[in-house]
C-alpha cells in the first residue's frame, strides 16, 4: 500500500517507486505476479501489434530490472519507461514485512 509520493528528483535506487512502462504488444493482466505486481492494461485500437501498459510501484530498481528482463525475455519492445514518483510503502507491501 502506498502512502505518499515523493518527486522522482528523491529517488534512491534502493527505495519503491512507483512507475508507468509501456510495451508494443499485448499482454493480459495474468502476467502481473510475475511483472512485480503492476497492474497491465492493453490497448490494439492505436497499433497494429497494440499497446501495453504496466503500471504499479516496484520495490526498488533492482526489481525495475527485473521487470525489463521479462518483458526483453517475451520479445516485447519498451516504448517508455517513466518514474511517476518515489514512494513510501507500508503495511505488508513494506519490504521489513516479507
């Protein structure tokens, strides 16, 4: 869960952020578990292969990079990858809580 947003000028690599990527392709929200738990939400009105966009708070780069390495992996092409803000999570989303 979130609790506030910070100006991405704050970020550090090893804090949450949250993010916006989009992808050329389709992929269906049963990919989200394994894209860090970003919600997906597809779009083949605009292009001929559609356009995919993920977006969610990812736990720190390390995980952003993991993310990217799917999405390379399944031969997509990341069009943008945009850091809407840091974050700050608590509750069971906190990285101390797993």
């Amino acid at each position: 869960m979130l609790s506030d947003m910070r100006d991405p000028g704050d970020l550090y690599r090893d804090e949450p952020a949250v993010y916006r990527i989009c992808l050329s392709g389709v992929l269906d929200a049963s990919w989200s578990d394994m894209l860090a738990g970003m919600a997906l939400a597809s779009d083949e009105t605009g292009s001929h292969r559609g356009i995919t966009t993920l977006s969610g708070c990812v736990a720190d780069q390390a995980a952003l990079m993991g993310v990217l390495n799917l999405v390379y992996t399944l031969g997509m092409t990341v069009l943008l990858v945009e850091c809407e803000g840091a974050a700050t999570l608590i509750g069971a989303n906190a990285p101390d809580a797993r």
